[in-house]
C-alpha cells in the first residue's frame, strides 16, 4: 500500500499509477476522508518500496504479504480512518449497517405465479430483498438445473424477478453460474451472487465484478477463511468493492450421521467483520438443509454479529422442485425477521449501555 | 425398548429383567409418570420380539437400532410423555432449564491463590459453576500439564477446587483426563468432565459414570454427532444419565489461516435438543482459541439454544500456563452473562406471545 | 438405462430417442458389441419405465437413482460386455491400457526456451505426454497467473506447446481455466485439463466437452467420490465420454502441521475403477506440494493400478514462477519412469501367474 | 538436546541429568555409536543452554521447539550417526528392516478355534505376527465388544492368543484399550496396541509405554503427522522407544458416498521416515472398510515405503462378529504378502542399481 500525502496532488497520483504500471501491476486508488493510499494489485516483489517512496506525494509504503489487501479493514482505515465496515447500498437497502437486512424467496424460480406469490409472501414477512434462482448448480446432470437450462426460459424467468422485484419494492438478487450468463442476468438483477461451488471460478469473479453491481459471495464448503477473502480480493481487484460475504457453512466431519447437510462456521462472522471492512451475511438454509434449524440458526447469527440473513421460502415445500426440505413458510420467515431484529436490538442497547 | 403396561407389577418388571438376562442382555428400567419402559443394553439381535411380547406385563416392544437408545428423546417420552428436556442439577443449580447456566474459571488452577480470586471474581460477574482444570490434556508432553501430574498436587489442587466452590457458593468441576483420576476427582468435584480427546475413550466413560456425578461430556472435534451420541450412550449405560453434553467445536477445513481453533458447530446445539433429552452447552473458548470471539460467539450460542455455557477465565491473560491467548477477564464474562440473559429472555418472551 | 434387443433396428432406436425427447429428456445412444443401450440423461422421474417397455425394439428398462448413469461401469458392460476399462486414446497414446502412461512438463510456461527444453528433457526421460500451463488458477490474484494472464500472451504460449508437442512427438496437455479459454485452448492442445478448483464448474465441464477433445477432469479436494463421478457426468452427458479422471489430494485433517498439501487418496483408484469404465490418473506433485515425496509416491499410485501419473518438471525449480518446490528434475522422472514400469510389470506378471 | 563429548564420563553424564531433576525436567540419555545426547523431557523454557552449556561434559546445547524430540530422527543421527530407521525388534521379527513384516489375524477372537484355525492359516500364507482383538472399541455400547468384555473373557482370550503365537511361532499384537487393561496384556502379548480413538489418551499411552514391551500406535483418523508424533512422544518421554507408528485411514471429506470408511494416507509413510527414526506400517483393512481394496493398497503402501502391513483375515468373514466387511481370506493374503515382497523387491534392486 502507498500511503500518500494529505496534500498529494493528482498529477503525483497519475505519477504513481503510472510507475506501477511501467512495473507490469496496477493501482487500486482509494481517497477517502483522510487521504489517497494506492493498493497495489499483482506481485509487490516487481517493485521495490524504497523506489517507490522516492516518488512525489509518498508519504510511505507498506508491502505486504496477505492475499487481500484491497479488501483488508487496515486498507480502508488508512484513507478512510473509519472503524465501521463499508456498507453496500442497493437500491433503497443498506448492507452492513446495524440493522440486519432480510434477503428471502424460492431456491429457484419455476414459475411466474409462483415466483410472485412468494415475492408478495416475503415482502409480507418483512423480508427487504428478493432472491430467486434461475441457473441453479445442481450436483446431479439428471437433477432440475433452473430455468435457466434454456436460453429463453433464463431470460423469461429474470424478467419476472425483476418485475416481481419491482412490484413489491425489493432490490432482486440471482445467481450467476457460468460466465456466459454475467451479462444478461446483471441486465436484470440488482445484486449478482456467486454460489459456494463457484467461489475458487477467478474467470467468473473477474467477469461478474467487472458487471459494476454487487456481488454477493458465497464461500465454498471447503475453504477457510483465508482462501474465501483470497477470492474476494479477485473481485475488488477488478475494481468492484461492493462485495457481501456470506457464509453458507462447510463440510462435515466425522463418520456416522451428521443431521445437517454442512456445519455452519458463525464464528467467520466476527472473524471476518475484523479483517475486512465488507459486510457478512449468513445462509442458514443450505447449511442446515432441514427446515427445523432455520429459526434458531437465523438467531445465532444475528447474535453472532451478521449483517443479514439469506433464507429460502416456498408456501408449498413439497412441490418445490429443488431443496424442498430446507424451504420455511412466509409465516416462519416472519417470525424469525421479527425475533431477529428484537435480538439485534437488545445487544445493540445493552453494548452501548455498557460503553 | 420394552414398553410396559401401565399397570405393571414388579414382579413382572423383574421378570422381563431376569429374561433379558439370560439372553445375555443389560436392563435400562425407566419409571416415569406415565409407565415404566425398559431399555435393552447390548445387541437387541440376542432375542426376539415376538418372544419379548409374551412376557407378562408387556404392552409393546420396539427393536431400535440406533447406537443410542437410552438417551433418546423418544425413549423419555414413552414412560414421561414430557416434551421438555431432562435437566440436571448440581447444588442448586439446575442445566437444561430455561435459563442458561454459566460455567466458568481458569483454564488451569495453577496456584491457591489464583483459584481463590478467579472463583471470586467469576461469581461476582454471574457465574453458576466454577470450573479449573487439573489434569490437563496437552498435545506436547513437554508443555504444563497441570498440577494433576504429581498425586500431591492434584489432591491439593482437587481440594482447593473444592474449598473455593464451598466458599464462593457454587458448584464445581473439572476435568478426568485418565481411568486412574476417577476416585479421587469424584471425591472433590459436583460434575466430572470428560474432555474432547477423550469422548471415544470408552472405558473412562464406563469409569466416570459409575462414580455417581453427574457427567459433562465434551463433543470430539472429528467427530460427528452420531458418534457423539453413541459415546453418550456409554454412560447412560452404565447407569448414569446425569449426562451433559458439550459443543466444543470441530476441525476446520480448507488450505491457509482458518483464524480459529475449530468450527464452533452451533447447528449442534438444535439438533441435540431434537435426539436427546440431555441439555447442552457450548464452549466458545476452546472453539476460538482466541478471546475477542468469545462475546460474539457466547450470544450466538445463547441464541442457537444453549442451555449454557463454560467459559476460561484469568485475571492476567499472559501469566495463565496454558491457553493465556483464549482467556477472557471477568469482567467481560459479566458483560456476556448479562447479555445472554438479556438475549435467552428476548426469545423466550417472543415465543411466549406468538404461540 | 433402456436396453435394446440385438435385432432393435435403427428405426426403432430413434423411436425411443423421440418418446425421450417428448417427455423433456435426452439420450445417449450406445452401441457396443453386444446390443444397443439408451442413456436417459435428465430427471428419469419424468417418465414411466412401463410405457418405455412398451416401446418396438425396447428389450428391458431400469430406472437408477445414480448421478452417474452414463460412465457407470455397468452401463458399459450391458451393451459392450467387456469388464476392462474404456481407454482414451490420444495421438499414439493409450490411457488405460495395462502401461502406465507419464505426463510430465513445467507447471507454467514461463518462455519459449524453458518449455523446450523441459520438453525435450521428459521425452528424454520417458514422457508420454507433455504438460505445460497456460491459465494457472492461483489463490492470490497478486500471484503469477500464467502467460495466458493476456490475450497474446495465452495465444504464444499455447503455440509453443503445441511446436514443443510436435517437436518431441508427444501430444500435450493443458488447463482450461475458465470458459472463454475453451476456443483456443482446443485449438492447440490434445488433452483439455480442467483443475481441481474448477471440478464444480458445471458450464465449464460442458463448453469443454463439446470441444470435442479428451478431457482430463482432477477430483476438487473437497468433494467425495460420488461427487467427483458426478461431475464427470455433466462431460458425458454434453456428448464426450473421453474423459480422464486424476485424483490430486483432498483437504487434509487436523491441527497442527501436515508436512503435505493435501492427503493423496489412493483408494480412489480402485474405487474409481469399479464405478466406471474411464480410466484413472493420479498428479503426486500437487498432492504432496514437495518434491521429495514424488517418488515414492508414484510408485504407490502405480501399486495402486494408476493408469498413469501427471508430474511437474523443471530443470531449475528455484526459478520456476509457481510452485518449485514440488517440482522435480527430468533425472528424477526417468528414474520415476523406469522404477513404475518395472513395479506394474511386477505386479501384473504376479496377478497372471496367480490366475 | 545436550549433545555431551565424545569423552564424556559416567560422572559428566549424571551430572547433567542431576541439574535438569532440579530444574524440574527429566532426561533421556542416548548413548549411540557416536556419543551420548540427552534429551530433555519437559518445558525448555525452564532451563537456559547458556546455562547447560556450563555443566562439565557438554559440548552443545540445542534447544528446539518441536513437540517430538526423543523420536526425532535428528536426535538419532546426533549419537548413532546413522540415517537408517531404528527397527524394532519382537522375537525373531524386525520391524524396520528392509524386508516388510506382515501382522494378520481376526478383528476379535471369538473362540479358540476360529483363533487357531486363522493362525494357523496366516503362518501358512506367510504372516510374520500374529494380530487378534480381545478389547474392541466400539461405536455402538450395543455392538460385540471383544472377549475382553468380562474379566475371564479377557484372560482366556489372551491366553489363547499366547498359545496361538507359540506353536504357529509367531509374536503376537493386540489392542489395550483401558489402562486396565495393560497388565493383563503386557503379561500374554508381546506387541500392546493403541487403537486410533485412543491415540490422543495421555494416561492410556504412558501406562502403555512404562509395560516395557514394543507398543504399536496408530494415527487417529482426525490428527495430523504432527499430532500423531507429538503422542506418540509420550510414549518415548516414558522411556520407551520402541514404538511402531501405523497410518490407518483419516475422515473422509465431502459430501455424498465416499465408498471407503477412511482416506489411507499413504503420504504420511515417506514424511514420518523423515521426521522420525521409527518404523511406520500400514493398516490397509480399517481403512478401506471393504475387503476389495486391499490387495491394490496394500501393494500402494510398500510402494510407498512402509514397514509392514497389519491386515485382518477371516476364514468365514460373514460369520465375523466384528468388520465381517473388511475381512479377507488367508489366499488372498497370501496373494498379498507374495506380491508385496515381490514389488519390495524390484523397487529395491532398482534404487540399489541406480545408485
């Protein structure tokens, strides 16, 4: 990182981009309310600090080892000087403000009356953002793949998203599976997610990032947190910070039945919240993948520190046709948006109390 | 399981225990409010149904085949018809009860004086058990292993344990590492522990349970929560179902810096409550191996459904002899204490008015 | 699997194709020495195995529940009756004959001189195939990705493999990254190689597939077995069932140090080859991460019935730009070479002595 | 590590381990072919090498930070200056050597027929030592736990096993799975093994160790080398240094069927020989869990350079009490042990003739 002077000029900043470039890397130029610092993307071991700190405007340099430096809390502090996290603003929603935000709807979309039932449900519920899958990856050739199997279903089904988004107010967010799908689904999406499976696709997170809207990402089963923030530095490395962590839990161990389909790791929520400034949210309905576990996982956590909580709802869980057994009703969602916000409220009080 | 009449003699009670007998089977006899049920202790294959339910006294017989059958909840509802858990209670305190209990003290009792002023401290800031270890499970046999290595100093310290929970008015308990520490454990503790690395160890288990104390048995980090169950079940067979089972995390996945210990598995926590009728509790501590978590993670557990919580706590973090870096002060245990009470009564009451 | 009589003619082969197409299903057409035997690829629940009995030409229907239906063994057995397995054949190579077969290169191209002249030196050593990368999937994004980090730089990089492969006729190999490589990759290379991280990339797998190339498909460290066919499938059922599948290493356990990269699971090969028909390979050098490990164990995946072994070589690993410490000299793979060799031969002059 | 002179006297010799006693450490002397090393067993941190290096007859003083120092294979080269492994030596048997020893026999005795009549057959089919399991550590309370269950059951199953190895002449191997237990075997076996789950039991291993007889540890399958060095120290830290490592299996990852109980990890076969001087055989039936996989791993695992192969053979493995799955017959058994000591063979000669 290039920590710049407080009076830097911009022609001193081209300066710097510039000689980076000539080195064969690129500048990430954040000002904020302090000052400049430029973060470097690509391999510090091409440049040297001492060069570097001879250039007009340098205040200091730092090179550093960790794989996220864009992404790093101690990045945006230094320009920013702010302790909070940066949050994602979508449409009238904020991520990561102390106000957990409720992101609900089908595991996929499979038909428009369908999709619109659940949208009004939701809404109805308290939910402030609608998800919706339409490219579904699925474990399973043989397995229902989405609407978005056709090229023509895919773009029929993320126009009813974006019309039910619409309808009833909510910013809309859908995955995007494969490359070729970044282009269509950001024309209709407000939010672009990448799934657990995806998290390691760098060609898809480069692709997705350079989309310019946000993206939520899912960490893979079977990453560590190291990794995951490794791979979120692939999307603010193309230049789009407004990323949304979420855990959606990690592999099982041991021999015998473990009840749930993954372990979900609520301890990456304060973890992740100290060495990045994005925001986390959580998926309680794909780690569990039972439905009991949803009320009293969505208020773990929140009292683990969550930004939010992704949920799946489906009025007739039955005939859902994928996930079905992790799928709550619009009245669950409710109770666990209302008792969630009540939990949030009470730490929230009782830490400002306490300080 | 055998399921008798209700108005089964004892004789016939006898008479179904003499038979299990002689086909080289244990008898778990359970009398609750609504009728006694027998459990089968060994291979239910031994003997046949058809031949069970001929037996005077016998209303039904249900071969089972799952490891553990004595301390599930079906089995409890049979002869209670409670949907409640079984709590356990020590002195006055009650685990399993609606509010949560707090378990807490140093990691290690190194010195009298140290016990005496953590256990002062810990009940000033809400504790209900005191906890300090004495034999303790190192991973390298060159690190402090506890002043339980000499037979002296582990009846001192065993007995300062004893005079500081005598003194501060709580409970208190610690840590049976080997078949050998039985006795003399058993002799000072309210509640015998049984550590994560030793949740296989089938003979201490038999051991521990036959001494008569209540029994908190820590979830192996590699295990999954069948085998945490089937191991259980060793000590409900050996007459002993003052059982209290403890989430302590699991080995974290994926290449790189997981941040933490292990992966506090909270899902665990819902699940438990749904197989058994036993209470459980969470260790944040050891999950973490770091203390900024463990204020995060106490609320999450709370939130989850923990029936309470054991935490380490030191007054000087860099003098502890062992896990210093996990240590919280206690006055950070009263800021959780009173936190989770908060958050326990938030979800109580919500529930309360919603159904 | 809808199996055909030996006298089913084409008419009424394509009458069952059309019913499938009917019911929103495809198929997959096998025709073997034995009879023909129809693949349903799709939700097989969508259609009854009655009324495809009824079919002309319809000998027998079964309905499986496996994700892996079109590379089962038994698929192949029902129609060409042969218990080897179904060989890839690439230029004059064989994989999954009775020889192992040895792929060996640099794990990135760097220049066009450091690939000949690792080139010339494994077909020195006994190469069979020549492996270089061009689009290298690292953890950090300010790492080294490869040359194929630019469009020309992709293009070069992929010329010189192909003139090295030419040059030392021996065919070549490399990874497609992400799937707007799959067009020139397929241009120049023999074998299409989609990486551990990319094993879930269900779009990735099809555009690679319909490139009509052999597919070397690496086991991700995260998935099981079953998942690992099951993505395997997604490349049969795009049309392509020249599929290579290569164990690399899973997660490893535990805390503490692991002295490996990943845990190399041997017992996937035979488990893998009684699954299916594809031949398996093993790549030691990403599993051990360290060079001193891959002697013995490609000598133990040879004991094991690899059908092959893919290895990283470099004539300086201290200047290799990626991962030269698992990187071993052409002297080194010669001895790998000749040692492997005569260990098969051993083996299977035993096996047919024995039987 | 002290490393004394060459000319180091008794008296020298006594008095460094005089001065670790009054700092409250222990000693183990080494004396080798080249000079005596004493190594110190406990905390290093209480003790200065400034000051050690004081005391007459010591020439060095290396303190180090591993957790496995006595079996380091560091610590061996410093006083016997050889690069070989210790074997370990149990009747007429070495485990170590360059020849591979083969333990075989039932997963439990059952009665003394069925034990005579496997022992009889695995001498036949080339078995060096005899295995037989009187403890078994179950999963299930439920489940046949060995002979061993009653106190006559386990004296007569041991006295069986004595007489099995004494007229078939072979040394006999079986589990101690409580600290109860080690008298009893120690007086009937010459080999005492600690099953996995027990590997992480500090009291079982030092109990264990101080019996005076070669002990065979195996690895838990959630441990890492590392770990599974640093208990395997406790053992050599109570004066026991005949300690005979044995890879197992470890968890399995990923979701969906695994096919296999456990991942063999082979690659822990070369790492252990280099961290430690200790022999290191394989356990391919627990692993494996199906009696298919054997042959192909066990001919992996002395590819990959073990000492030996413990496998479990039954004449009638439907009618096993225990594992009846991973059972194989004295023929295949032999297959094995002749194949292995063929493909031992051909891999010697080759590095002989390469070097």
């Amino acid at each position: 990182m290039i920590i710049m002077n407080k009076a830097a000029t911009t022609e001193e900043i081209s300066g710097v981009v510039n000689d980076l470039k000539n080195h064969g890397l690129a500048a990430d130029v954040s000002t904020g309310e302090i000052r400049t610092v430029i973060g470097i993307i690509g391999d510090e071991s091409l440049i040297s600090a001492t060069h570097l700190e001879t250039l007009p405007g340098v205040k200091e340099v730092r090179l550093i080892e960790t794989p996220y430096k864009l992404i790093n809390r101690e990045y945006s502090t230094l320009f920013d000087g702010k302790t909070e996290s940066r949050a994602v603003k979508v449409g009238g929603v904020t991520i990561g403000n102390c106000e957990p935000v409720f992101m609900a709807g089908p595991c996929a979309i499979e038909s428009k009356g369908q999709l619109m039932r659940i949208a009004e449900e939701v809404k109805g519920a308290g939910a402030d953002i609608l998800r919706g899958g339409v490219f579904k990856p699925r474990t399973s050739v043989h397995s229902f793949q989405g609407l978005g199997s056709s090229e023509e279903g895919a773009e029929q089904a993320l126009k009813w998203l974006r019309e039910a988004g619409d309808k009833f107010d909510m910013p809309v967010i859908t995955e995007v599976r494969g490359e070729s799908h970044v282009e269509i689904v950001a024309k209709y999406a407000d939010i672009l997610q990448i799934g657990s499976r995806n998290m390691y696709n760098q060609d898809l997170l480069t692709k997705v990032a350079r989309a310019g809207k946000p993206v939520l990402l899912k960490r893979h089963f079977g990453a560590s947190i190291e990794e995951f923030l490794s791979f979120a530095e692939y999307i603010a490395a193309s230049g789009n910070k407004d990323i949304i962590l979420c855990e959606r839990g990690v592999l099982p161990v041991g021999r015998g039945k473990s009840y749930t389909r993954y372990v979900l790791d609520l301890q990456a929520v304060p973890v992740l919240q100290k060495e990045t400034y994005l925001p986390t949210v959580v998926d309680p309905s794909h780690a569990a993948g039972r439905r009991d576990l949803i009320v009293p996982m969505s208020i773990a956590a929140i009292g683990a520190g969550a930004s939010g909580l992704e949920i799946e709802v489906h009025y007739n869980a039955k005939e859902a046709r994928c996930d079905g057994q992790q799928m709550i009703t619009a009245g669950e969602l409710r109770f666990i948006i209302e008792c969630c916000k009540k939990v949030n409220k009470t730490v929230r009080d009782f830490r400002e109390e306490k300080t």
